[in-house]
C-alpha cells in the first residue's frame, strides 16, 4: 500500500494555483487561489493597485510566499505579501521586464533593457530597494512577448524564443554563455518541468530550512514505497 503525500509549499500549505486578476465586486486586482477541479476561488489579497499590466511581468516566489509585478506606467516593483498583506513599492530603473524567481539562489530575475546597454540584458533585481545587479548583458534578441520565457533554476539556464528566427534561446547564467537552436515553431509558451531532477537547497535561513525538511521527507516516503 503507497502512501500518498499532499503536494506542500514551505509555509505549510497545501500547494495552491493563484491567480492575479479581477474578481467580481472589487475595484481593483486581486491575488486568489483557484482550485482547479471545481474552479472556486479563494481571495488572499483584494484590491491590489496596478495599471498597464502585462504578460510576463510577474513573478512569485512560493518560499517567502511573495508575488512580484512591475508597473511599466511608474517604473516600480512591487511585492504582494501573501501571509500578512502587506504592499511595497520600488523604484527600479526599467519600465518593463519578463520575471522570473530563482527559489534555488533567492533572488528574482528579470529580463528586459538596462540602461546603456545595447540590448537585452539578464539582471536580478532587489525587491527592497530596486537596485540591479547584471548577470548576462547584451543578450541579442527581437519580437520578445509574455510566456515566450523560462528558467531552469537547478541548472541555472534561463530560456527565451526568437519569434522573428524561429529559434529557442539558452542563457547560462553560470558561465554567461548563451546558444541558440533552431525549433519547429515560432511562439509559443514555455514553461520549465522540473521532474524528478534532485534541486540544490542552500541552507541557512528558516525558509531555506523548511524547504530542505520537505525534500527529505519526500525522499523518505519515495524510499518506503519501493
């Protein structure tokens, strides 16, 4: 007889789909769950301020559970905590940008234009004071949309498609090399299956702590079944 696990985040909760949009009777965007067999929502924050949003331009990071959007209209980050509501805005030097969090290195990427650079760059960027640090500068690329990206926290490559090239786009974002192959179509919407594939934890913090917890309990019912 196997033994059947719930699917956690490392806050404790069962893992849950959330959604960012609008839910009927409020006058702004919210952040809500949504279980996808019956299609009921549950909202976790309500009336969320934004304006020009994008695809792309979200990230959430389900360790510290905090969502990340940019608003292109007033060039700010802005962090959604999801255990106790709070708001924050900051400053960042880009209007607009593709995000992604690394849950392996704790830090939110973003792929989009820095200033002085001739083209795109990949940057990670501070959610409590919107300062930047590159990673791979001068990244080629053309025709770039919301979905057309993803990123492979485990083995540290970040991957985009040229539209224009019909091409699949590798960024390595250790060695800061980047290659290309060409693919059977011209867009599409990427999305990164981790499997089975052991993921380095770096430990230290509570967070980082709980998360390495849940691996290892994982790993032992694995080990009980067979």
């Amino acid at each position: 007889m196997g033994v059947m696990l719930a699917a956690l985040d490392v806050s404790g909760q069962v893992a849950r789909l959330v959604d960012f949009g609008f839910l009927p009777g409020q006058p702004a965007y919210s952040l809500f769950s949504i279980d996808p067999s019956v299609g009921t929502y549950s909202p976790i924050v309500s009336a969320v301020t934004t304006s020009g949003m994008y695809g792309g331009g979200q990230a959430l990071d389900s360790i510290g559970q905090r969502f990340f959007f940019l608003k292109p209209d007033t060039s700010e980050l802005v962090t959604v905590n999801l255990q106790n509501q709070q708001i924050t805005h900051v400053t960042v030097p880009i209007c607009c940008a593709f995000l992604q969090y690394d849950i392996v290195s704790g830090r939110l990427l973003a792929f989009g234009s820095l200033p002085g650079q001739p083209g795109f760059s990949v940057f990670s960027i501070s959610p409590t004071t919107g300062a930047y640090t590159p990673i791979v500068s001068a990244v080629t690329t053309s025709g770039m949309y919301g979905g057309g990206q993803a990123l492979d926290p485990s083995g540290q490559r970040f991957f985009f498609l040229k539209p224009d090239t019909s091409e699949l786009v590798t960024v390595d974002l250790q060695t800061h090399q980047v290659s290309s192959v060409t693919e059977p179509t011209c867009c599409g919407f990427l999305s990164f299956d981790f499997g089975t594939l052991p993921v380095a934890v770096p430990v230290g913090s509570p967070e980082n702590m709980i998360l390495l917890a849940v691996l290892l309990l994982t790993i032992g019912i694995v080990a009980l079944r067979k």
